[in-house]
C-alpha cells in the first residue's frame, strides 16, 4: 500500500515536471528538420541547374526558401562531414574519424556536447532517422545485444539507423538499441578481417550478383549485392536495398506525426540515397533516362516530398525549419556497375565544378544546401554566404538561444544571419576543408582556396573568377600562397580540443 502510494505520488509529480520542462522551450521555437543526403553532387538537383533528372520537391525547397551557391560538407567523404556536423569540429583534428568501418566504435564520448544534445536541452524532441556511419559502442560491438552507446547516449531521444553504409555490414537497421527483427536463434556475427560462416561471397559466387562489383565490394553477399566486410546470421533482420527508402520515410514521417502540442522538435533524416549501391525500388526504375543513379535522384526527391507534404498535413510548415545538404560531392564511379552506368554520366553530378567525391576540388565538397524557414526564411532568394555543415551545431544554438558550453564546438561558426537570409550576411572568412583522413588540407580564405597536395606542393585559385579550378595562380602568387599557408598552418596549431 505504502510502495503504491510511493508510486502514485511519483507519478504525479512526473506529470507536474514533464510540462514544466517542456515548457522551458518557448512556443515560438522553431521545429528543425535537417537532411543530410549521401553522395549528391552540386549538380545533381533541378534547381541547381541539373537539366534531366526531375527534383520537384527540392525545388519547391529552393523556391520557397533559400538557395546557397558557396556551402560546403567541410569533408569530401562520409565519416568526417557527420563527425563535424554532430560536434562542431572538423575530422581531420581527430584520428580515427575517417570512413568507418561497419564494426566501429563511437568516434566521440557521450557528454561531447552535440547538434542533438544542445537542442535537447533547450527543450527539444530529438531524432535520428537513416545513416549515421559514426560507429556504435565503446568496445567492438555485439550487434545481438543491446548496442550503445551510441547516438541515445549523444542526445538523440530516438534513433532508427543505418550503422554505416549501405555497401557495409551489417546490413540490417538499429532502433534506439537493437536491431530490427533480429531472431535470436540465428545472430548475426561481423567481421572486417576474415570471412565468417560458411556464406559465398561476391569474389567465390559472381553468378549470385544482381549488380557487379569492384575487389572492396565483393565480399558478404546480402541480397545479391555484394558489401565491404563478412557477416553471417540475423537473416531475418536483412533489409531489403530498394525499400530501404520507403523504411526511414516511413520513419520519419512517424516521428513528425509524433509530435507534442508545444514542444519543438529536431528531425536529423539522413537518407541512405544516393549512395552506392543504387538500388532503386522498381517505381523509380527508368524514370529518370539517367540509369539507376539518377533513378535513385528521384527516389530521395519523392522522400523530401513525403517529409514536406506530412508538415503541410500537420500544419507543421510554417515554423518549422528544413535544411537539405549532402555530406559530400556526387560522384560516378565503377564501384558497382548495375547494367545502367553507361547512362549515368547524362547527369553530370556537380555541373561545372571540377573534382568529385573523395576530391579537394570544389566538385568533392561544394553541396547544395538549401533552408526553408516561412515564418522567418524570406522566399525564393540565393546567399552566395561562405557556409560549412560543421557551423550548423552553432547556428542551431544561436536560433533556438541555447547557451554553449566553454570549449565546445571549436570549428563551428554562427552563421545563422546567412541561413536567415539577413541581406549582407556573408557567413565565415575562412574554412578549412578535408578529404578522409589528417592530410591534405584546403583552406578557403575570401574567393581564394589554397590547395595543399600530398606531394607538399600547393594549388592557388581564385574562385571567383574561376569556379571549376583551371588555372593554378600558384606559381604567379606566392606570396598569397604563403598567406593562405599561413592561416591553414594557424588552423592547425596550436590543436582545438
Ligand atoms: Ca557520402
């Protein structure tokens, strides 16, 4: 009787705290939804110039908020590019946060102030839909247990991912701590050394392939695509590649329905589209005449429309703000060759620029980005701002007021008088940007970009008179060579915590 009464008092004074503590957060608090996209060139959409693959959803975006011609993913990779947008510090300052394997542990402790983890404590309702590539667990981790920590321990209230990448084990989705479906009668087991179980691979069975693949991809074979690493087991947790698009949709969609009258919320929607392997869902088949890549352009497009049609829906739109971006230049490449890459190069993925995915050119990191903010965002303009992702985590903080704590978020700029489309706002002087690991480096200074080259020789070019880098000013500028060094060198040394 006692212990009831102990209970029933508890639960009363949970549910006097529970507003209380929503209430912290002021009504007018935006919603924010950030999509971080894979592998979309600067290119790759309608509005920004791309002639046959369709993109109407983002180009609604475009046209009823802000356009940016100068953002970039600050890597021009995966892991680093999460790595900065999640703690406001670049890659290349941490060993360890290049690509991540399938099996990685988390690339950051739990208490590292977060975009999530800020947003939480300002009052927020906090999740992650799709990829997260920024390992799990502290040590090498069982993936039939509980899995953390992971992104609940780094202020995500809910979480439904993709460990790493699509073309790694394990190819299954975790929700919150466990992953999805799994029979406990049939684990799954991982490995990035050698194979376990007794499954053929893509290098023993090539006839079992639905697409082909490089050397790197033909190891575990997962519904006839074959991945980077070797699993066995948890069969029935498998996702299927052409409905993973529908699966975070779906997601997100419930996460958006879920939402508390009076508590705003953060959406972090990372799709898996349209990083390797394209496997479209048969809808989207042919659709674009630019084989399945730019089949899998229209399959992220429908996802943005189903993301801006449930705000409508909910009458969420308004004072909610939407950001698309990709976590690095579009490439085409010959990883897996699905019968249709002939056609991709119809779409050029970052128009004019030179360079790709994994480049230091503009082409490796230069990305769409686009804001939508109706009550606050003024309609259909473009910011030429200097942006980068890893300035999101303060921008963030400066628009919903949450204090930063001392030390945090080294790299990240406020630059929210850009992304608010403020006339003038010009974003950072300067940004440091990376390919996957310590080195090289490129630094952005003004209109000027100093490329430094793994040989130790450095690239000069003058951006604005010269957006696709042709001509290396190098040689005929030295001294601004030594300037731009300078300033990286500065970046450099002593190293932010
Ligand atoms: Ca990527």
């Amino acid at each position: 009787m006692k212990s009831a009464l102990f209970c029933l008092l508890g639960l009363m004074a949970s549910a006097a705290l529970a507003p209380a503590l929503v209430a912290t957060a002021p009504a007018s608090l935006p919603n924010i939804i950030f999509i971080l996209s894979d592998d979309v060139g600067y290119g790759d959409l309608g509005c920004y110039g791309a002639q046959k693959v369709k993109t109407p959803h983002l180009d609604r975006l475009a046209r009823e908020g802000l356009r940016f011609t100068d953002a970039h993913s600050t890597a021009s990779v995966c892991t680093p590019t999460r790595f900065a947008f999640m703690t406001g510090r670049y890659g290349w300052r941490q060993r360890g946060t290049g690509i991540a394997a399938g099996n990685a542990t988390l690339l950051f402790p739990p208490g590292t102030p977060t975009t999530p983890s800020l947003l939480q404590q300002a009052g927020y309702r906090t999740g992650i839909v799709g990829k997260w590539h920024l390992g799990v667990g502290a040590t090498e981790v069982d993936f039939n247990a509980e899995i953390k920590p992971g992104p609940l321990e780094v202020g995500f209230g809910y979480a439904f991912i993709i460990p790493a990448t699509g073309d790694r084990v394990p190819c299954v989705f975790i929700e919150n701590h466990r992953v999805v479906g799994l029979d406990p009668a049939d684990p799954i087991l991982v490995s990035y050394g050698k194979p376990v179980g007794n499954e053929p691979t893509g290098l023993t069975h090539p006839e079992r392939l639905i697409i082909k693949a490089d050397r790197q991809h033909s190891q575990a074979i997962v519904n006839g695509v074959s991945r980077i690493g070797y699993m066995t087991g948890g069969t029935a947790a498998l996702w299927k590649d052409e409905d993973i698009a529908d699966t975070l949709t779906r997601k997100a969609v419930a996460f958006l329905e879920n939402q508390k009258t009076g508590q705003p919320f953060f959406l972090y929607l990372a799709p898996h589209d349209i990083h390797e392997p394209m496997v479209p869902h048969p809808r989207f088949r042919g659709t674009s005449g630019c084989g399945w890549r730019g089949d899998v352009i229209h399959q992220l497009d429908w996802t943005i429309g189903e993301v801006l049609g449930t705000l409508d829906r909910l009458g969420l739109a308004r004072n909610t703000l939407v950001i698309f971006s990709s976590d690095n230049g579009g490439a085409i490449k010959n990883t897996y060759d699905d019968g249709t890459n002939h056609l991709h190069a119809l779409q050029p993925p970052n128009g004019a620029l030179r360079g790709f995915k994994s480049s230091l050119y503009e082409g490796g990191h230069r990305v769409p980005f686009l804001a939508r903010w109706p009550a606050r965002i003024p309609a259909g303009g473009t910011s030429d701002a200097l942006i980068g992702l890893v300035d999101l985590p303060r921008t963030f903080a400066a628009i919903v007021g949450q204090p930063i704590p001392a030390g945090a978020l080294p790299d990240s700029v406020d630059v929210s008088s850009a992304v608010l489309g403020v006339k003038g706002a010009k974003g950072r002087d300067q940004l440091v940007l990376q390919n996957n690991g310590q080195q090289p480096l490129a630094l952005r200074f003004g209109s000027w970009k100093l490329i430094q080259k793994a040989s130790g020789a450095a690239e000069l070019y003058d951006l604005a008179t010269d957006p696709s880098e042709v001509k290396n000013l190098a040689a005929a500028q030295p001294e601004r060579v030594k300037e731009l060094a300078a300033r990286l060198a500065a970046e450099q040394s002593p190293p932010k915590s």
